[in-house]
C-alpha cells in the first residue's frame, strides 16, 4: 500500500495497482455475510475486496462466494466528502468514487482521507485530502532515481518531504487490493510544487504514484457537492505558490532595472566634467566672527544645467568654523543660501582613539542653471586655542561633479517590493516545510 | 497585477534617474530646494 505523508494530502497508491481495466467490470449486489445488509460491487470482476457500507466488514469479493474476511473492530465511523457511487470529470475525464480509506502516520497521529476513484477505461486514481487540501493522484511504472535528498524523475527534480510509517484506519468501498484495517506500509514524500512522487512500500512491492495539487473549488464543481469541502489549513507540501510566480517575475524585473541603473550611473559618472570653476582662500578669525561679508568675484558657471559642488576646507584641529552665506546669480539675482561648519576634533579616551568631523565639509547643488555666480559669507569659529589669529579656508566651486545619492536613492526604491515579495515567498515556503523533518529552512541545531 | 505595477513604478524610476542624470538634479534631499529670487541677507551689501 501507499499512503500520504501528514500534512500532505498525498496519494495512497496501494501496490499492485492496475494501470488499466483488462476487462470489463459488472455491477454485483449480495447479502454482507456479517451484518445481513444490501452491499453492492460497481467493479465485480476487478475488485479484490469491498467493505460493507453497514457494519464496515472487509468482504473476499474476488468471487461470489462473498467470504467475511474481517469485522470492524474500530470505535470512530468516519463519513466520506464525497459519497460513494458519485461521479465527477477531472482532467477531462469522468471518474466514479468506488471506495475511501482514512490513513494515519505513525509517529505523529496525523489523518488524512484518500478516495478512490474509477474509470473502466482508464482504470484507477485517487484524490487524497489533508487539511483540506487536495490532491489528484495516479501510479506509475517509472521509478524515479532516488538518494537521500531528492528523487528525479523526467528531468524534474523533487526534494523529499516525508519519511515514515502509516496505518490503515478505516476503509468503506471496494478496492482491488486486500484491505485491511490495521495495515502498515512504509512511505516516502519528495515534492516539486505543484507535484509530488509518493513511494508506498509494504516488504513485498513498491509502488509509486504521482500528485497533482488540486483545488477544492474545482472538485466542488466537477463533483456537483451540496456542500463545500472543508476550507484548507495552512500550506500543503506541493502547494503551488502565488508568492513564488511574483517572486520569480518581479526578481527578474528588479535584476533588470538595477542593471539598467547601475550602468546609467556609471555612465553619468563616468561623464561628468567635474570642471573647477572657482577656487580661492579666504580668512577667518579664530574664536570669533566675521565683522565683513565676504564676497567672491564674480565666477562662470558653465554648462547649460548641473550641479554644482562648493567645498570649503579649513585646517581645524580639535575646533571648528561656520561659514554662511548664499551662492548669488549675477545674472537672475536668484539666492541659494546654505551653511557649512567645518569642525574636526580627536582625542585619546580609555586607551581607544577616537575621531569627530572633518577638515572639509561639501555643499551639492541640484540642477543649477549655467551663468555668472558669486558667493557672500560671513564666518563663526569656535574652541582655537588662540583668540583674534587670522586663519584660512579655502572655497573650491566646481560643476558637473559625479554623485551617487541618486543611485543609492533609486536602488532603495526599486528594492523595496522585490524585498517584500521576496520576504511573502520564503514565509510561504517556511510554512510548506513546517511539518516537514527535511525542511531546507531549520537551523542547524534542530 | 502586482509585477505589471512594478514594472511601471521600475521604468518610471529608471526614467527619472536617468533624466536627473542628465541635469545633475538631486532627487532627494536637494539643498538648494530653497532657493529664492532677488537679493537677501548678506548679498544686500553687495554692490
């Protein structure tokens, strides 16, 4: 036999499982030898063994002798979604509900349903159910290459899921394998969302079958049920995921525009003039202020539109200089002022160095119109350790100089839903592999 | 519908980064956004 892994939904894929009907089945009604009711057989002639909707005995249906094989000896009756006898077309084709088991894993006391459905052209599938999630499950004769991580099978690469054991709980219907209340079979899960090989193993046969994820809307509809399926709990082990689809798409586009960023950026600062305009020192007084604007001569500007950069270096130790002022527009008499304070000091405190500040200190302009600028100042300077001294600063005006702000600012911004779509997947994938031992996201001391 | 929104919001960054590239505008933070017309403080002793 072959059952599911907990959590899964996976497919049973009882062993031996007929590819394909060989000849056609009868329906068959008789007497339960145990409990006297009606119980019938839609595939007689296929069927190994049916359970007796009444008193759930195991019946020998292999002939018309109808032989007790086993009593139900269980306390819980369990009630299938799907009734047996109904009919549904899934992929295209019709499928009848011929028989339903419940099976649980041993070490955790998980259940999980698995219904099995038939087609007498197409012979046998299963849907398999856990925590309302759906799966639509056929055997196969291929066997999938397998090591300790994964299975391989067309090309496609599953990563396991489960390893474990399962018991039979209760089945209703007929099968076409002896079933047994109580049977054990050893279980394998590998997963490549939306599908999943399922391994069932019972020391004599190994049987492997192959899931598709299936939503219950779908099944609602194929089915015609009264009743909705009950709604799905968490995340299912070949849950496809919609935070993975936009992952991929969005990852893409992301790697895309930082492309397209990073090499404008380089061009734009690999391009840029970075042309002095204007340089010139001018005199402070120490511990003091400035009882003089100052004013610079008049400077071209060129370019049509840049920035501009106004870097004022003074050689400050442990002290520091404010300079004020506005840059001027001859031309328009528009002002852009500003403020700067050049202040650096350093200092040895319990047995560490430490550093604050700088000797320079740079203002950018956005954008600033070429023409003929000037710049007044008035200064400030504090903690020199003489008062009154004249010292220098020095005023470097330069245009069209590379930044990298913009870069930075824009890699931000596209970085931001890449970042947050990225974050949605992994959760989405964290809770896949929740119940899982091999869960690619446990840390190493778990 | 989120990667076609991103895809506008990525072209029109792109677009407006490579458009500031060009005039050496500053897209955040730009310090002379204050900048006003006619002549204040200090300048008015220029002459």
């Amino acid at each position: 036999m072959a059952g599911d892994l907990p959590n899964s939904g996976n497919a049973p894929v009882p062993a031996g499982t007929p590819a394909a009907v060989p000849t056609k089945p009868r329906i068959k009604s008789f007497t339960c030898p145990n409990c006297g009711g009606s119980v019938e057989i839609r595939t007689f002639g296929l069927a190994i063994t049916v359970v007796c909707p009444h008193c759930s005995s195991v019946i020998d249906a292999t002939n018309e002798d109808f032989q007790l094989l086993s009593k139900f000896v269980g306390k819980t009756v369990y009630k299938p979604k799907f009734e047996l006898g109904s009919r549904g077309k899934l992929k295209g084709k019709l499928w009848e509900v011929i028989g339903f088991c419940v099976r649980r894993d041993v070490s955790s006391g998980f259940q999980w349903e698995e219904y099995l459905l038939f087609n007498p052209y197409y012979g046998y599938r299963w849907l398999a159910e856990s925590n309302g999630h759906w799966n639509f499950v056929r055997t196969i004769k291929d066997k999938p290459a397998t090591d300790s991580a994964s299975a391989e099978l067309g090309g496609a690469t599953f990563r396991v899921y489960y390893r474990g054991r399962a018991d039979m709980v209760y089945v209703l219907g007929e099968f076409y394998w002896q079933v047994a209340v109580g049977s054990r079979v050893d279980m394998e899960d590998y997963i490549a969302p939306p599908e999943m090989l399922s391994l069932e193993r019972d020391g004599t046969e190994v049987v492997w079958s192959r899931a598709e994820y299936i939503l219950p809307k779908e099944l609602e509809k194929s089915f015609n049920l009264k009743e909705k399926l009950p709604p799905r709990r968490g995340v299912a082990p070949n849950q496809p995921s919609p935070a993975m689809s936009t992952w991929k798409r969005v990852g893409v586009m992301w790697a895309i525009f930082i492309a397209v960023l990073t090499t404008a950026q380089c061009m734009t600062a690999g391009m840029a003039s970075n042309t002095t305009c204007f340089v010139q020192s001018f005199n402070f007084l120490t511990n003091g202020k400035s009882t003089d604007t100052i004013t610079t001569p008049v400077f071209d500007v060129p370019k049509q539109k840049a920035n501009l950069a106004i870097q004022f270096d003074g050689n400050t130790d442990n002290s520091w200089v404010w300079v004020g002022g506005e840059l001027v527009n001859n031309d328009t008499g528009d002002v852009i002022p500003f403020d700067r304070t050049i202040s650096y000091y350093h200092g040895y405190d319990d047995g560490e160095a430490w550093t604050e500040g700088s000797n320079s200190s740079r203002l950018h302009l956005s954008a600033l119109p070429g023409g003929h600028y000037y710049i007044n100042m008035d200064t400030e300077s504090g903690d020199w350790k003489t008062t009154g001294d004249e010292r220098q600063f020095i005023v470097t005006v330069k245009r069209d100089v590379p930044t990298y702000a913009n870069y930075f600012w824009c890699l931000f911004f596209l970085s931001i839903l890449p970042g947050m779509c990225f974050m949605n997947m992994r959760q989405f994938e964290v809770a896949r592999w929740n119940d899982s031992d091999y869960s690619p996201y446990q840390s190493g001391s778990s | 519908m989120l990667d076609k929104l991103y895809l506008i919001f990525g072209v029109f960054i792109c677009g407006l980064f490579i458009y500031a590239g060009t005039i050496g505008m500053q897209l955040v933070g730009a310090e002379n956004a204050n900048a006003v017309k006619g002549r204040t403080g200090p300048s008015y002793y220029h002459k």
